[in-house]
C-alpha cells in the first residue's frame, strides 16, 4: 500500500509561518492562526502516531505545531506590550499626537 501525505500537516506549517509573520498586526491576525496551527498539527502527529507505516510528512505536521506555539506566543507578547502602552499612555492621550510623544518620552526616558 502506498503511504499517504499526512492531512492538514502541511496547512499546519502553513498557518505556523502565517501567524509568526502576522505577529505585528496586533496579535489580532496572529493569535487565531497560530493555535490553528497548533491544533492542527497536534491531530496529524496523533494521527501519525496510531499508524505511523501509512502516512508520510510527519515533519511538517511537526514544525506546524513548533511554529504555531512561537506564532501564540509572540503575537500574545506583542498584544501585552499594546495594552501595557495604551494603559500607560492613556486613550485620551493617544488621539492627540503631540501629548502621545510627550507621555511616550516620558515613559521610555528620552
């Protein structure tokens, strides 16, 4: 019997590599795609796993789900460090341009 490509291992690395490099949209793109990633990943690994001899491809499944769990978390980083500044900053702040550089200075000692 011919081996098979494991499914969805492929659309796993796919959606790790998305999520890493979507990480600078605000975590909003990121997040989802990379514990899709994650997810889908962890299925063809245990589908590989209950019949390894008939399925090939078991690495990209695995760097999926690598890349998925480095996707979650710099994309939670990055969502943290917006939250961490808006709070710091203020909203009211960030709509006025001029008053968002001063706190920003301020903050960051320049």
């Amino acid at each position: 019997m011919e081996r098979q490509s494991l499914p969805n291992a492929t659309v796993s690395l796919v959606l790790g590599i998305f999520s890493i490099l979507t990480c600078i949209c605000y975590g909003i793109l990121g997040l989802p795609l990379g514990i899709t990633a994650l997810i889908l990943g962890n299925k063809a690994i245990k589908l590989n796993n209950a019949h390894p001899e008939d399925y090939t491809g078991v690495g990209n499944a695995t760097a999926g789900k690598i890349l998925g769990i480095v996707g979650i978390v710099l994309n939670l980083t990055f969502l943290l460090f917006i939250i961490w500044i808006v709070s710091k900053i203020g909203w009211d702040n960030l709509q006025n341009p001029e008053e968002a550089q001063q706190r920003m200075q301020e903050i960051f000692g320049q």
